[in-house]
C-alpha cells in the first residue's frame, strides 16, 4: 500500500472502529461519550478543510439532486403514503418520521464524508471504494439481520448517487423513504424496531 493511501483508508476504518466502540461498549455506559465522536468529526473536518459544498450541504446540490430524481422520489413517497393509509397511522407519527429524517441526514453526512470520502482520497473512486464504504456501514448495523444486508446494499449505492449528486439531504430523504418501506414490508420480530448492537437483543 502506498504511503498516500494509508491515510484516508486509515480514518475511514478508525472513524467507523469508533462508532462500533460507541455502540457495543460505551453507549449504554456513558452517554456522554457520544461528545468523543462528535469531537473526532469536528477535527476531521477542520483537518481538511471541509465547506458546505465538499460536505455536500449546498441548497444547489440539494436541488439538482431532487431534480434529477424527482421521479424516483415521488414513486417512493407514493408507496410510504399509501403504506401508512393502510395502517391508518396516527398524525403524531409524522413527526417522529420527520425527527427520523434528520437523523438520517446526520448518517448520511458522516458516512459521506468520515467514511466514503476518506476511502477516497485513499484508493480512488469506484465500485470497489463503494463495497468497502457499504460493508463499513453494514458492520455497524450488526447484528441485525435485516439491516445489516440493507445497509451494505443502500450504503453501496448511495456513494455512487453522492458521486454523481453530491447533496446529503437528498440521500437522507432516499433512506428515510427507503426505511419506512422497509420497516413496515419486514416482521418487527426480526428487525426489532431496527435496533442495533447490544439493543438489538434487549428490546
């Protein structure tokens, strides 16, 4: 490996070995913890002089992704809709579907940025950078069984959709729409309310 590769792939597997630390052994111990990472991502980004636009959060890229895919998005915000008409789901709900959008934009900045791009600087871009991105972002998705699989796939193809769009809001609202859908299409007794780690056995 050469010299100028070690770094990046280095951070990538060192900012995801942290978050698995954070969510087998010190989430349930010390909350405050969660400061250590937020910590290791505010240096990262000043190392590298990170902007809105190289972050992908400029309303430009979010507009030209939505754009782009606009078609895909209304089918699947089509499909959520009338999912939850079935279920006759409750107005407090959409709610939390939005509080789970942000959080899904929060995944999505980091596993663009601290993850994919990393890998990136490291070994170029390509199929082969996005596998080992989406196996990255599968891993601390274990044990459950049906995130695992999802995450490595949507974390697969996602960095591609970054590298062509570069807007982390419009990927954050593709998994939200894409987690609803499968969340609801797969049994709570395998997915448990998409738990992961140790809580994935204590729910």
């Amino acid at each position: 490996m050469q010299r100028d590769v070690i770094p990046g792939v280095a951070e990538a597997l060192g900012f995801t070995l942290a978050v698995g630390v954070y969510i087998w052994l010190l989430r349930a111990r010390w909350h405050w913890s969660i400061l250590i990472l937020a910590a290791l991502v505010l240096a990262s980004f000043i190392r590298h002089s990170e902007t809105l636009g190289s972050l992908g959060l400029t309303v430009g890229a979010l507009l030209d992704a939505l754009a782009a895919w606009r078609w895909w998005l209304v089918a699947g915000a089509a499909a959520v809709a009338i999912m939850g008409w079935m279920r006759t789901i409750p107005a407090h709900l959409v709610y939390r579907w939005l509080v789970y959008l942000s959080w899904c934009i929060l995944q999505q900045l980091l596993f663009q940025n601290m993850v994919y791009r990393r890998l990136t600087a490291g070994i170029g871009s390509s199929w082969r950078t996005s596998l080992c991105a989406g196996t990255l972002f599968a891993a601390v998705h274990l044990p459950n069984p049906i995130l695992a699989p999802a995450t490595f796939l949507w974390g697969t193809v996602s960095t591609r959709m970054f590298e062509s769009r570069p807007s982390v809001p419009a990927l954050a609202l593709w998994q939200a729409l894409l987690s609803t859908i499968l969340y609801w299409l797969t049994p709570v007794a395998l997915h448990h309310q998409f738990r992961v780690g140790p809580g994935y056995w204590t729910w």
